[in-house]
C-alpha cells in the first residue's frame, strides 16, 4: 500500500529554502461548524437547535413563538 504524500510548496525562511506543508482542504460540514462556533454565541445555537426540535429551551425570553 503506497503512502500519499502531502502536499508542500517551497518557501525562504532565515535565508534558507524550506519546505512548507499544505494543509488539506477542510470538509463542508467543518466549515459549517467553525462558522457556528465563531458567530454565535452558545446560548444562541441551542436555541436555534431547540427550534428544529419538538422541544423547548424553558426561557420565554429565548422563544418568540407562542406554546
């Protein structure tokens, strides 16, 4: 079984030629996420998940529809 290599690309650092690697591309799904966690605020998505659910978060505050 062949190993895949990663991909790198060559760069100058300190006057010397070094190799760098690429990182791969993140999935769709990790973008959505780090997305999530970056603009909303915890509180903010349990309310949405409580939303999409048949459920309830308890704090009329945090809901604008009626019971």
């Amino acid at each position: 079984m062949k190993r895949e290599r990663p991909k790198t690309h060559a760069v100058e650092h300190n006057g010397k030629k070094v190799r760098v690697t690429i990182p791969p591309d993140p999935a769709p799904a990790e973008l959505l996420v780090d997305a999530i966690k970056d603009n909303l605020s915890p509180e903010a998505v349990a309310v949405i998940a409580a939303y999409l659910q048949p459920a309830h978060c308890g704090d009329e505050r945090a809901e604008d529809r009626p019971r």
